[in-house]
C-alpha cells in the first residue's frame, strides 16, 4: 500500500529540515527543544471600516520564533492563503536564515489574510496602520523589527512605521526595515534580496559546473524573481523562460527581462509575448535549463514533479519552493538545490544593516550596502558548499548545520 506524502504544511516541512539536519551531525539538544516552536504566536482581529462605510474585520498574525541571537527580525505578507501555519515556517525559516548570515538578529514573521489587489489605497492604509495598532506593545527597535514581504513594500512600511511612531514616539525609525530612502530607508534594499540571490550563486557556479553563460527560467515576476531576471541578465546569463502566477513564456534564445515586464504591464498577462512559447507555471519549472530559480510561493517542487526537474542546479529565492522529499529525489539526481536559507538572505541583510543604520543615525552608500551584501553572503556560500562536501549532504543540511551551530553558542 503507498503512503500518501503531505507536502502541503509548510510548518511541517520546516521542521522536517530541522530534524534531518540533526541526523547528519548531532546537535544540543537544549536548541532542537527551543526550536521545536515559536516564542509567541499572535492572532489579531483588525478592524477596518471600508469605502463603503461597512466594517469588516480581517485577521493578523505575527509569530516570533526565537531571540537567541538578537530581536526578532521578519517580514509582514498580504496574501490571500496566508495562514499561522506558513507564518510559523517563515519564522522559523527566517531564524535559521539570520543564524546562516552570522546576523545579530532572531527569526520573526508576520501576515494578514487579504488579496490586497481588491481594497483601494485607502484601505490599504487603514489595514497596515491597524496590523500596528493591535501588535505594536510587542515591536520594537530592540524586541521585533518587521519588514516588507509578498504584497508589502516601503509605501505600506512607511505607513506601519509613522503609526509605530505615533503611538510609542520611538524616534530613530529602527523598529521597521524596508522603508523608503526618504523615511530612513538603506540604499540597495529593493534589489537585495535578488542580488543577494546572484551573488550565493555566482560563488559556487563554477564548483557546481556550470558555464559562464547559463540558461536560467525564473518563476515568478514580484520584486524579487523581476530583479533577479534583470541581475542574471545583465550579468551575461540567458533568461530562457520567466512566469508570472498564470502562466509563463519560455524562448530557447532568451528573454530580455525589461521587454517582459514592459509587456506584462500593457497587457496585464504574459500571453502573447512575441517570440515565445506561453506554457503553464508546471511546465515552466521542468522545463530543461542550466539554472532553475523558483521565485513565488513554497511548495512548487514536490516529489510529484522532482524527477521530471530538467536544470543542473535550483537556486531558491521564494521561501520553502522545495518540499524534503523533493530534496531527497533532487539530491539523489545529483541536482544541487541552493537553499532559500542563504539563496535570498540578501533581503534580511540589507534590512539588518537598515537597522544599523537607523540605530547609528548613519546612512551608507549603495556602493558600501553592496559591498558588505557580497562579501557576508558569499563567505556564507563557500562555507556551507564546502561543509556539504565534507559531509556528503545537500546544500539545505549544510546551511541548517551551520545555522544551529551558531545558535548553540548563544544559548
């Protein structure tokens, strides 16, 4: 009889990582009981009354997973299916990311149910100013620094942080990341998450085998898989296939990145892009390629789809597109899957050093954000491709090996 696989829970899978690192090196035990769930979890009621004059109530979430090694640092998503369940593995898999980077900082996540493409700006503002007013006795420049995720960005930060502002009076602006340069934003922020992507990836391609020029398919066109796309390509790499959450194109010759989004913007779809195959988001992602770079939600690689994978090697810039069982196929396969826990850690980086910043009452250049970005992330990357080699595992146990090491000293 076949036992059905739930791949579904990303708590679960995020926990499952934890466990199977520990079974390749032994761990305290002390930090695998601390991690075994979060700190603190809330559920807020948000009261918003609509254009309309209605009042409807949406609902909030921010888990805090663990502080061993400085506040708890994460972002808020507006997401239609998000749910305690994902907040929780975003937290978790946030507290691992920032053990993983060597930064000061814990591992925290946040989020409310809403498509937020159905409320006008109005709203919108209503809703984030509200996300702050229930939670922010529980935030701060010392305890929690939220930032911007999947449907947030400096705008609705900006928001949050005026309102944090408002009802603390907390003057240097470090309880948020993420913001805009105006509002005490880091220069290099927007482009770090798929920058910090590019450059885990160019410090292991050539370990990895790979040529100079790759073919690369990005799945998925949001703030981080469009810059990816422009990074890769402006780098010399060949965009061979790019999607959006209906659909994607792909063109053995290449894309150029800056046509796409122009096209998707007049058009409201990627259909009909001249010179391009249109297929759907799972023939996109087996589609055969030198670097496949998942960039929407988790799960999209499972074991129903892992052996039909076509690309030398998976570089991770979602957080949880891998399930541990497509792990084990991929691996065995030889196929190197660079985990979300250094892949886009870019993100949580440059926001670390936003908070520094704030704190400081400093502001760096691009050119200083960037260099410290690249240095800090591929001194990771050698470490932990290295640390898989030695310890014949794939690259998700070595980072999560690395990171658990880290935090035992701390605790």
């Amino acid at each position: 009889m076949t036992t059905l696989i739930n791949e579904s829970n990303p708590f679960t899978n995020a926990l499952s990582q934890l466990s199977r690192a520990i079974k390749v090196v032994s761990s305290n035990d002390d930090i695998i009981k601390r991690l075994a769930s979060p700190d603190r979890e809330i559920k807020a009621s948000i009261p918003v009354i609509m254009d309309s004059g209605t009042l409807q109530i949406f609902e909030g979430y921010r888990v805090q997973y663990c502080n061993i090694l400085g506040p708890y640092k994460g972002g808020i998503r507006f997401h239609p299916d998000t749910n305690i369940d994902e907040v929780k593995a975003l937290a978790l898999w946030m507290t691992i990311k920032t053990a993983v980077m060597d930064l000061p900082m814990g591992g925290g996540k946040g989020g409310i149910t809403i498509d937020p493409k159905k409320l006008s700006k109005t709203e919108l503002e209503k809703l984030s100013r509200g996300w702050v007013q229930k939670l922010y006795p529980i935030l701060g420049p010392n305890v929690d620094v939220p930032a911007p995720d999947m449907n947030t960005n400096s705008e609705i930060i900006g928001w949050m942080s005026d309102e944090y502002k408002n009802l603390t009076g907390e003057k240097t602006g470090a309880t948020f990341t993420g913001k805009s340069l105006d509002d005490g934003g880091s220069e290099g922020r927007t482009q770090a998450t798929g920058l910090g992507g590019f450059y885990t990836f160019d410090a292991i391609r050539e370990q990895a085998g790979l040529p100079i020029s790759c073919k690369v398919i990005i799945q998925g066109m949001g703030n981080v898989g469009g810059y990816a796309a422009q990074i890769f390509h402006d780098n010399g790499h060949i965009i061979i296939g790019m999607s959006d959450s209906k659909g994607g194109i792909i063109n053995p010759l290449g894309l150029n990145p800056s046509e796409v989004e122009n096209y998707k913007k007049e058009n409201g779809t990627l259909a009909g892009f001249p010179n391009a195959k249109y297929v759907t988001n799972e023939e996109l992602l087996t589609t055969e390629t030198d670097v496949l770079i998942p960039a929407a939600l988790e799960n999209q690689i499972t074991h129903t789809n892992a052996n039909e994978i076509k690309a030398k090697l998976i570089l991770e810039l979602a957080n949880g597109p891998t399930t541990p069982e497509a792990d084990d196929i991929l691996f065995a396969r030889g196929i190197p899957v660079v985990p979300d826990v250094l892949a886009n850690a870019g993100g949580v980086t440059v926001s670390t050093f936003e908070w520094e910043q704030n704190l400081k009452g400093e502001h760096w250049s691009e050119v200083v954000v960037l260099e410290k970005l690249k240095s800090s992330i591929q001194n990771q990357a050698q470490i932990i491709w290295k640390s898989s080699k030695e310890l014949n595992t794939d690259l998700r146990r070595s980072a999560f090996i690395l990171a658990l090491s880290r935090l035992s000293k701390k605790i």
